[in-house]
C-alpha cells in the first residue's frame, strides 16, 4: 500500500468506486486507466466472481483514500485466455495502481419479469 487511506473499508460484497491504471508488467505498456477514459471511477463488487481476482484483492481491506499497488500473476488475471484486445498474453502479469474513491454497500440486484402489460 503506497497510501493507507482513512475511510470506510472495502469488504466483501461491498461496492468500492476506484480509479485504476493497468500496466502490463512484462512489456511495461500501460493498457488502460479510469483517469483516461473520461476520468469516470469505476464500481466494483469486492467479490473475486464478478471482477479479476487480483484488482478484487487490490482493493479488499483497502480504506477509501488509498492507493494501492499490486503486481497480479496471470493466474488472477486473464488467466490461460489473455485478453488480445488489451494486448495481454496468458503469460503477463499486470500492474494495477488503484485509488480507492468511495466504498458503499453493493446495490440490490432487480428483479425482472418479463412479461408485459396491456392490450
């Protein structure tokens, strides 16, 4: 932890708001961050099902006002897939570095039906 920020804690199941930047640490390429693409932070489940696991342990137990730094092995990154797209092989590791903005209960999934009303 390169900052210990001092508010609430991002625990799992918690929605943590976070900008990241995302380096490929064999090629030292940065890949993407939130602060580039129109400097939106970006909620995440703290839940290793619903995001990479290693931006996921980047930010458990992590305060809002952190920064984070953590090197992810590809088994907790894209794992035997890669992602061509970002340019990752399944052999990189990552970097992220990752500002924790906001941390907050998970929203309430919705319910939906599917059926409609009307004639």
């Amino acid at each position: 932890m390169v900052i210990t920020g001092t508010g609430a804690v991002a625990t799992s199941g918690a929605q943590a708001t976070v900008d990241f930047t995302l380096y490929n640490a064999t090629t030292g390429a940065q890949l993407f961050s939130t602060l580039d693409a129109g400097g939106q932070a970006l909620p995440i489940i703290v839940d290793e099902s619903q995001f990479l696991p290693g931006l996921v342990k980047a930010v458990a137990c992590s305060a809002v006002g952190s920064r984070v730094v953590v090197v992810v092995p590809p088994g907790d990154a894209y794992g035997s897939d890669g992602n061509a797209a970002l340019g990752v092989t399944p052999a990189d590791a990552l970097v992220f570095v990752v500002d924790v903005k906001d941390v907050g209960p998970a929203p309430t999934p919705t319910a939906t039906t599917g059926t409609t009303t009307g004639e």
